[in-house]
C-alpha cells in the first residue's frame, strides 16, 4: 500500500463552465475538482487549506471510514467545520474499491463547486483490466446564482414551491448556456466545447459516470451504443444480458461503471444527460416531458472521424422517471445474502411541515433535522460516553449491538422521490415500491438482493435496506437533494457508542473545534 497525499486549496474562482461566469467554489482553482485516484489498501492523506472566507468540510461519499469516523467530513456530526484561513488534513485507508467522490458537506457548498472524484482501483477485482481505456465522466445540474442566493429563496417563510430551477446541464463541467437568452448578460460565451471522449474503433473504454447534482436525476445515453453496467456504488456487479442497457437511470450521488464497446462506423455520437421535466407518480407510469426539457450533451469522437458537429438520433426514454435501474441489471457480483434476523429497526416516516416560523420543512419522524456545527455529535460521545443527551432536533438513533443488523424502513408520504445515501456502510436494498403502510410493503428480498449506498425512495413509496452495524461512529443517513438536506431531511445513526467511546480523538480533530469556535467568538 502506498500513501498518496495531496494538498487541496480551496479557493473562489470565476469560471464559465457552460459559458455564464460565476464565482465558483474551487479545489486549487479547478471545477470539478482534482481526481483523487488510488489503489485498495492504500491511505489518502489531504491537506485542505480554506480560503473561500467561510468554513467548509470534505466529505469523501461512499468511503466506510472504517476507524477514522473523525474525517467523514460531515459538520456537527463528525467534525467542527474548518474555519477560514485554516487547514485540517483528512487522513484515511481504502478498504474499498470503485467509482466515489468527494464534495463539501458544510451547507449547500458543494453545489457552488466543490465536488471532485475519487476512483479506487482493485487489480483483484473481476473487472481490473477488462476494458483498454478508462473515462471519469461527471455529470450535473449547475446554477447561475450562488447558493447563498437560492437557498435563501428556498427557506423563505411561506414558501412551498418548486426547487430552484438549473440553469445548465454539464457533463465533466462543461455545458453549453444558450447565450441569447435574455438572462445571460454580455458576458456570456456560447462556444463552450462539450466534454469530449476520443476513442478508437474496436477498442473498449469503462465509463465511470458520477452524478455530483444537487438535485437532479438524469437519464444517461450514449447514441448507437448501449452500456454495459459493471459496478453500482463500489460494488462490481454480474455480467448478464440484464446488465446490458441503452438508458441509464442515475440520481444525486449515485455511480456507475459502464463499459462501452466502439464498433460503431467510425464518426461522432452525442453523450447525453437528460433530465425528465418532473418525477411524481403519473397514470399508468406515462412520461410526460415539457418543452422546457433540460439536455446535457458531449461527444464521443471516435479516431478519424472529422470534428462536425454529431449527428446521431438519442434513444427513446422508455423507463420510468426517477427510479433506480431495475435490480436485475445490478446484481451484485458476489453473491451476498443479508442476515435474516434483525437486531435494530428503525421505521422512518418522511413527511413535509411548516415549523413555527412558517418555513416547510421536511421531517423525519416528525423532526427537522438541525446541525450544530460547533459540538460534533462523535465527539459528545467520546466525552460521554453516550448519546442520552441528544436534542430531538438531532434526529439521532442509537443502536449498540455487536454483530447487528440494522434494519431501516423508510416510508415517502410525498409526491416527490428522494434519493437516500448512508454514510459508512453500502447496504442491501431489500425492497422499494409504492405505498407507504408499514404493514403492507413490497416483498421484501433477502435472497440476492442489490448492494449500493445511495437508493431512490419513490414517491408515496418506501424503501427497505439492511446493513451490518460492523462500523461505530456516527453515521449520517439522508436524502441527497441538497435542498432537502438544508430543510432537514437527516438523520444520524449513531452505531455502537458504548464501543465508539473507548476511541482516542486525534488532537487535530480536537484542535479544529477550538479554531472554529474562536473563528465564531470573533464574529460576534
Ligand atoms: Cu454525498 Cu452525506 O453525502
Ligand atoms: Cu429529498
């Protein structure tokens, strides 16, 4: 194992990465930040120096930090955020390998910019060397306005609308803004070159498809070529004819490893990132896209082909919005069946709720989760002892069984889907479907179930996972759209504390508490 170090400055720049300049927030002036790449076994070790003047966190999605809870990056849960001017350095092994990523966790910060991927390669894995080359391709929904502008609009009292609206689709942060439209000002440019794949016939590339949205659920094509899907979330997956798809569904945070295979005649094909104008339960599962359809597009440039623009025709969307692909194309490559007895269970219901100033927000079990940023919850107990003392507000739920089995119930009483991720584990997705009685869910699978860390709820459905309590620390389980992070829709999971409280803090860990505080003593 090796320890690959890197040093990340995060600092404001203004870019236009779809044509329209705004100030984006940078790692060392770069959007979407710099790829961390790495062997299994080996320790990522980052320095990140804050100047964006204000605090953030990094977040590597997907990581287990098995350990090392203390850098899973998440403000108020497992870290005090580093403050301005300052540095902290996340330091952890790869026990894992596959497709992840990394993005700030400290408000909505990651939608302004901070997002970057981490891939993790494993030459015992089934597909290590199955294709010639490999891509990183990510793909996003992209604002014109700051955060500090549109979550303000979001959390106004009273309102109940929509999620702010993206500007652009952007495929590895390049997108094309129409620049004639009336808001895109004089300092527009239209001819921003799509994202680009040169490719040689006859040869295979792996597409590692990483969606850094903050809210969007994208269908994914490739025109003339289908996707062989091979990894789901860090975990390779069996090579059938299911596996083989020309319409990739893929929500907020959620990734895929696909192989394509270029026997195509040989010219220029559209990669596209559609998303479905709406994703809420409709009659009969019909589609029913608007004119205001939102298309990301980039190119896959096969060798000799001349530099016109594509040609190709997309395929039709013929699944349904906003749902997960089908469990068949992703099972995983091993086999690996859940424990049948479970130890903890937690039902969620997911409801959305004016508080006592008038804000909707969403709830979990009827609370609004709120952070505090300056008394991370791990380290309450690693002082503690316990996790008695949590506010209700902290939607915290212990479990302190050795050998558990957690199993979660997540019931969607709104007509809107929500992609789920948990941190510190993939879990087994043991049933989703419509209708929210607990008493009445879909049959639940626990034969050859599908394994990931990021699972779609559906609308007025449910959702089943289970996983092993083999990690204890404080584990954070929400919804992904950013926007409902920001109104609450987070719970924490606070796995074996009387086990996690014989863990030593490191002073670095400690030490950044005492700057943020001083940092926010200063302010007042
Ligand atoms: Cu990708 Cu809690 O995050
Ligand atoms: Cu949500």
């Amino acid at each position: 194992p090796t320890t690959r170090s890197y040093e990340f400055e995060l600092r404001k720049e203004n870019l236009s990465p779809d044509g329209f300049e705004r100030t984006v927030w940078t790692v060392n002036g770069q959007y979407p930040g710099p790829l961390i790449q790495a062997n299994k076994g080996d320790r990522i070790v980052f320095k990140v120096t804050n100047n964006f003047g204000e605090p953030a966190t990094i977040h590597s999605h997907g990581i287990f930090q098995r350990g090392t809870n203390w850098y899973d990056g998440v403000p108020g849960q497992t870290q005090c955020p580093i403050p301005d001017k300052k540095s902290f350095t996340y330091n952890y092994t790869l026990t894992q390998s596959g497709t992840y990523w990394y993005h700030s966790h400290f408000l909505a910060q990651y939608v302004d910019g901070l997002v970057g991927p981490l891939i993790v390669h494993d030459s015992e894995d089934y597909y290590f060397n199955n294709c010639d080359e490999e891509y990183v391709l990510t793909i996003s929904d992209w604002y014109h306005d700051p955060t500090s502008v549109l979550l303000p609009l979001r959390m106004a009292p009273g309102y109940t609308g929509l999620n702010p609206v993206p500007d652009s689709i952007l495929i590895s942060g390049a997108g094309q803004y129409n620049c004639s439209s009336p808001a895109a000002g004089s300092n527009c440019n239209s001819n921003v070159t799509p994202a680009t794949y040169n490719v040689q016939k006859g040869k295979k590339y792996r597409f590692r498809i990483i969606n850094t949205s903050a809210y969007a659920f994208f269908f994914f094509t490739i025109d003339n070529h289908s996707l062989k899907v091979i990894e789901v979330d860090g975990v390779s997956v069996k090579d059938t004819d299911s596996s083989i798809v020309n319409v990739l569904p893929i929500h907020c945070a959620q990734r895929y490893s696909v192989v394509v295979n270029c026997d195509q005649p040989i010219a220029n094909y559209f990669i596209r990132a559609v998303i479905p104008d709406q994703c809420v339960p409709r009659p009969n599962n019909t589609i029913n896209y608007n004119s205001s359809l939102t298309n990301g597009t980039g190119i896959l440039h096969y060798d000799g082909a001349d530099s016109n623009k594509p040609t190709s025709t997309p395929y039709s969307f013929d699944l349904p919005p906003c749902e997960d692909l089908n469990a068949d194309a992703i099972r995983p490559y091993e086999d690996s069946k859940p424990p049948v007895d479970v130890t903890d269970e937690f039902v969620f219901n997911v409801t959305f709720a004016p508080d006592d100033k008038n804000v909707s927000t969403f709830r979990i079990n009827n609370s609004s989760f709120v952070a505090v940023f300056n008394n991370p919850s791990n380290q309450r107990i690693l002082e503690t002892g316990g996790f008695s003392d949590f506010e209700v507000s902290q939607n915290a739920y212990g479990y302190d069984h050795s050998e558990g089995c957690v199993q979660i119930i997540l019931l969607n009483s709104l007509r809107t889907d929500h992609p789920f991720h948990l941190h510190g584990h993939a879990f087994w997705l043991i049933a989703s479907g419509p209708g929210i009685d607990p008493k009445n869910l879909s049959t639940f699978n626990l034969e050859n179930p599908v394994i990931r860390d990021t699972a779609v709820v559906p609308p007025q459905g449910h959702l089943v996972i289970r996983y092993l309590a083999d990690n204890p620390g404080v584990w954070a389980f929400h919804c992904h759209i950013e926007w409902h992070v920001e109104l609450g829709m987070v719970a924490q999971l606070i796995e074996r504390p009387t086990e996690f409280s014989k863990e030593t803090l490191p002073d670095d860990v400690k030490e950044l508490c005492v700057e943020y505080n001083n940092s926010v003593n200063k302010k007042r």
